[in-house]
C-alpha cells in the first residue's frame, strides 16, 4: 500500500507531457489556420475566375460588332484621278447592329484613309441601303454600300493606299490596295 501514495505523488509532482486541453487547443488552431488559408485560396481563384469571364465577354463583344467587306473595292474615276471608293458591307456572323448613320455626332463608325503622303482620319463617307430596314443599324441579313470621297486625296494610278473602317464596336476592318497602272472610269480593285 506504500507504493500507491508515492506514485500519486510523484505523478502530481512531475508536470511532463501534454494533457487533453492543449492538445484540443493546438487541434483547433490548425483547423482555424486551415479555413483562413482555405477562404483565402478560393477567394483568390474565383476573383481571377470573374476577371477571366470579363476577358472573354469582353473580346466577344469586340469581334461580335465587326463589319464584314462583301465584294470588291470599286474606285470611280476622272481618268487621272480617283474620285471616290465604293464597297459594300454586311455585319459578321452574329455580330451585334452597327451603326451607319454618317451625320451621327456620337457611337458612329469612322472611315480613316492612308497613303504614301497622306494620313487622314475621320474622311466623308456616305451609306445607300442595298438591303435593310428603315433605321441605321446594320443588322444581320444587312447590306450596305459605303461610298468614301476621297477627290482631296489626289489619288492616281499605281498607288498603293488603306482604308480602315472602325465601327463603334468591334474591330477595325482594314482594306489595302493598289490602284492600277492605268486608270478607266470605273475600276475594280478586287
């Protein structure tokens, strides 16, 4: 029976170890440190989720609102001179209305011409309706015939030049050529 008294107190005595209570203590701040990490990680990852639907939504609506060339470039001439570049156009393959009214002050589409000598932007253009509705919206199933005046730009024969058509919304449709050798009345610039 002696042995027992001692052996209580020499358990009591000697604080060696680690009891229940620490243990669940210890437990817990790992699983609190887990969640915070966790919360962290996943907020991250659906931040950078959102930010790459908006990139996609985003380019979307850029290719969505571009204009499509239908046909050729034709340049009406003076025999010397081009006067004005005709082409048609028609909207992308599900591509959102563009807006062709050439008298519109705001959301309108611009024509900018280019050559060896000149660079002017925002140059006179006209629209004729080939097919569409009564608004200026170019919708699908829409054609539309673009006419630029291009008689201050002294465009002559063998002469390479660009025209970039940017639409409100979307992407700018270029259109590179060169004018022939010889120059009729009316020519077609493929």
């Amino acid at each position: 029976m002696s042995r027992l008294p001692k052996f209580v107190r020499r358990a009591t005595r000697e604080e060696e170890g680690i009891t229940g209570l620490e243990t669940a203590i210890i437990l817990i701040a790992f699983v609190v440190v887990a969640t915070i990490f966790a919360f962290v990680v996943l907020s991250t990852g659906l931040f950078s989720a959102e930010r790459g639907k908006e990139a996609v939504y985003s380019g979307l609506q850029k290719t969505r609102g571009s204009l499509e060339l239908r046909g050729s470039l034709v340049a009406n001439t003076d025999g010397t001179t081009v006067q004005d570049l005709v082409f048609d156009v028609g909207n992308a393959a599900g591509g959102e209305p563009v807006n062709l009214d050439p008298l519109a002050t705001s959301n309108k589409m611009v024509v900018d011409y280019r050559d060896a000598d000149t660079n002017d932007a925002d140059i006179a253009w006209t629209v004729d309706w080939i097919v569409g509705d009564a608004d200026d919206s170019l919708e699908a199933g829409e054609l539309a015939e673009i006419t630029v005046d291009v008689t201050a730009e002294t465009l002559g024969a063998n002469a390479p030049f660009i025209l970039e058509v940017k639409p409100p919304l979307g992407g700018t449709m270029v259109i590179s050529r060169t004018t022939p050798p010889g120059l009729d009345t009316v020519v077609d610039l493929h």
